[in-house]
C-alpha cells in the first residue's frame, strides 16, 4: 500500500529570539498543497519572497545551516527541518517576520508539540521516497568525517562524535527507524564547549544566546571570578560546574544528549535533499558543513538518476542505421572483439548500438563454468564501439581512422548481463569534439533495466591499413 503525503491541519505558530541574531520572530507553519515540499516565506520583507529548503540554496554552515534565495535569507533551519521530517511531514509553507529561526530550547521538541497541537491529514497524492541504491561515501580525513548511505528500506542513522574532550569523550546514538525521533531526538538540544562559548560571546555572534537553550560543556579550569562572570553575563544569580562537567543551569535530558542532537542536526540538514529518503545513515563526526556536503552528494544522484527515466526504450528488431557489415566497414575490430551488432539510430550528438549476448562467444567457456555472465569490461567495450561509430561518423573516410581511449570514468555496473540478453547503448557527446577528442556519456540498458553507466573519452587517429586497432 502507499504512503500518501501529509501536510497540517491549520496554521500555527511559535514566538521567540534567533540564537545568532537576537532578534524576536513569529514563525507560522501553514498547510500546503500535495509535492509542495518544505519552503519558507519572509512576510517582512517586500514581496514577501520565499526560499526552497534546497541543498542548492544553502549560503553559509559557520554556525548552523543558512539558505538563501530571491534576494531573502533564513538562518538557523536544520532544527525546524529535522521536527517536520521527523513528523513524517511533506508539504509545509514557514512564514518569519524575521531572518532567523527561534532558537527555543536549543532542540525541536517545540516545534513538535505545536505541530502535533493542529495535527496532520493526509493528501491525495503518494509519497514518493529516494531509495539509496548502494553505499554512498562521503569523508573529510582532515576532520577525521566518515559519512555513509546505505539501503535499507527505513530511514536510520546512526551518530558518533568524538572530540578529545575527557569531559565529552565519544558517544555514539543512533534511532532505527523515523518514528522514533519524536521520542529518543527531538528534545536534544544544542551544545557548544566553555572556550567557545566564550569566544562567541565575546565577538557578539549569539545575540540571542542564554544558558537555557544550550548545553554548556566544561572543557577546561574555571575560578569562581570567572563562573561570577558567567552568572553576569547571563543575568543568572549564581553559576557552577556540575558533576558531569557541564554547567549547572540545565539537567541533561539523555547521557548522550549531544550526540543525539548531532543526530537531530543530521535530519535536518538532509531534509535539504528534497524529497524522503529510505536508507541507513551512518555518520562520524559530523558538522553542518558535511551534512551538506553530503546531502549535494546524495541530491546530485538523485538528478542523474531522474535524467535516466526519460531515456528511451528502443525495439531491438526495429531497422538499423547500420547493420554488421555495415559496422566492419566503419569499425577496424572483427570477431571476437566486434561487440556492436546493429545501430539503431544516429545523429551528430548521439547514437544508440545493439549488442546480443549469446552463449557461443568463447568466453563463456571460463567466465564463468556453470553461471556465465558476460564480463563489465566487455560492456565497457561495447559501448566505447558504440561511441566509436558516432566520432567516426564525423570523418568523411572512418575507414582510415581508429578511436582510442584516453580515460574512462565513473563506471558503474548495475545489474548482471547473461546469455540471451540484448544490451542498448546510448552514448552522447557531453561536449564538441574539439581536436580529435570526444567526451561522451554511456548507458547500457536490458529492456528498460540500466545494467552498465560510464563516462569516456577517446580520441580519433588515423592510420593506414596495417595498423592495428
């Protein structure tokens, strides 16, 4: 059965002051219609302009996620997005007075409880999710960020942080399936360590900072004068450093509690992606910079794979442009290694070949005794000979040229090729040729499944008739 998209009931709203602006703002979530998505509206500025929740909007990640578009700017989104992802929401229209998200608890726990207060109903239209279709990796070695999408048909994560604090030390969370972030996430709030909270103090960058929505983590010898000092500066009667090496004027809700906010972080930055994800995400410590990096990563993927929908399927027995012996008199390469049987349409950027995999070519006999399938580097070849036919059309006597490779790049094999299979290759120019060199983009296809993907180069030399191909 579908799940269908939700969006909310009726509008409502949340008050309050942005972490880094200090300036107070209504945020007014509204209903919206079914493949909305997730965007917000600057009801102050003129025009009232909006700006998508897009990983491509994303301006800045010094000190939380920033989007910006239309000439308007939203600060601080990554825990409004995490309450609407965690709540299963599609389709939300996020009206501000002001530049910056309130900041609340620290946490989305807020957020949630509002939302749940005008409740959801369900729309016409299905949701459709992402399915991550194998590992993806995402590393930042300088920073020591491992990040990883795996499938899984749920949405999990997996979180551990470590930053060579004794009083932090590494902590790992983790929830198995999205509906258990309202529980075990949503009410983890932000933290920062003593020395920076310091630092952003001093140079003015938490306008709107307090001790209660922040978890303060004690990272180094404080003197009464300076925990006195604190107590100032935050209009507070007294403050100490609690047993758990942090200060005192809040309780942590979970031992793990930043962590686990790390986590909530994460949601919310992939939310930028666009659309539900089905996957495992499993993060080292992580930061807003590489959640978004990540999230491009992901999103590119996304792209590359919707472009391959529109490709078209193409009858085998249709009439061919070229058939065999047509091919040989283009092509130098001869049985066994002429991999093209037909082509099935040509034009100055494109070509489409054919070739049928049948149980006589010798390399079955060893690839592989008992479960034979055809080699990748074959479909590699097959589609490089395809491609062939296009540079060499561009030639007024192909006969006397050959193509060689130069470098090929990004190949992927998406599913096996046996005896029996036809294989369709696209392959188009990504660029002119320009000097005998050709760039182009493959794809093998078996009926309308994407078997094999890469992206060539060769360049067209010519040679007299007792060269070699």
């Amino acid at each position: 059965m579908n799940v269908k998209q939700r969006t909310i009931k009726a509008p409502v709203s949340v008050s309050g002051t942005g972490l880094h602006t200090g300036q107070r703002v209504t945020m007014t979530f509204n209903p919206a219609a079914e493949n909305h998505g997730y965007k917000f509206r600057r009801i102050d500025m003129p025009g009232s302009p909006i700006i998508d929740a897009d990983v491509d909007n994303v301006t800045d990640t010094s000190r939380g996620t920033t989007i910006s578009q239309n000439g308007a700017t939203v600060n601080t989104v990554e825990h409004v997005l995490a309450a609407l992802v965690g709540m299963e929401i599609d389709n939300v229209l996020i009206d501000m007075d002001g530049p910056e998200t309130p900041i609340m608890d620290g946490s989305s726990i807020q957020f949630v409880d509002v939302i749940m207060e005008t409740g959801l109903i369900e729309q016409d239209a299905d949701r459709e999710y992402y399915h991550i279709p194998y590992n993806i990796h995402y590393s930042e070695p300088d920073r020591k960020v491992e990040m990883v999408a795996m499938p899984l048909d749920d949405y999990r994560f997996t979180c551990m942080v470590d930053y060579n604090s004794q009083v932090l030390g590494s902590q790992h969370a983790s929830i198995s399936t999205i509906a258990e972030f309202k529980k075990e996430i949503a009410s983890c709030r932000t933290f920062c360590f003593l020395h920076e909270l310091e630092m952003l103090v001093k140079h003015d960058l938490i306008k709107g900072g307090d001790l209660n929505n922040a978890i303060v983590v004690v990272d180094k010898e404080v003197d009464e004068e300076e925990l006195a000092h604190l107590a100032k500066l935050f209009n507070r009667k007294d403050i100490k450093v609690a047993p758990q090496g942090i200060l005192n004027n809040i309780e942590l809700r979970h031992q793990n509690e930043p962590a686990r906010h790390k986590l909530l972080d994460m949601i919310g930055d992939l939310a930028l992606v666009g659309v539900p994800l089905k996957g495992h995400i499993m993060a080292a410590r992580p930061g807003h910079a590489a959640n978004v990096a990540f999230a491009k990563k992901i999103k590119a993927l996304i792209k590359k794979e919707k472009s391959r929908k529109h490709v078209k399927v193409y009858d085998p027995n249709m009439t061919p442009v070229y058939d065999t012996v047509q091919i040989m008199k283009i092509l130098p390469h001869r049985q066994p290694m002429l991999m093209v049987d037909k082509i099935l349409e040509l034009s100055k950027s494109h070509v489409v070949g054919l070739k049928n995999v049948t149980m006589n070519e010798d390399l079955f006999m060893g690839h592989f005794p008992g479960s034979p399938l055809f080699p990748g580097v074959l479909q590699i070849e097959a589609m490089a000979q395809t491609g062939g036919i296009l540079v060499l059309n561009t030639v007024p006597d192909p006969e006397n040229y050959i193509t060689l490779f130069l470098k090929i790049e990004n190949a992927r094999f998406k599913d096996k090729v046996v005896p029996g299979d036809t294989i369709i290759f696209h392959c188009s120019l990504v660029a002119p040729i320009r000097r005998g060199i050709a760039q182009m983009k493959g794809i093998g296809m078996v009926g309308s499944r994407i078997v094999v993907e890469a992206e060539l180069m060769a360049q067209i030399v010519k040679v007299n008739k007792t060269s070699e191909a």
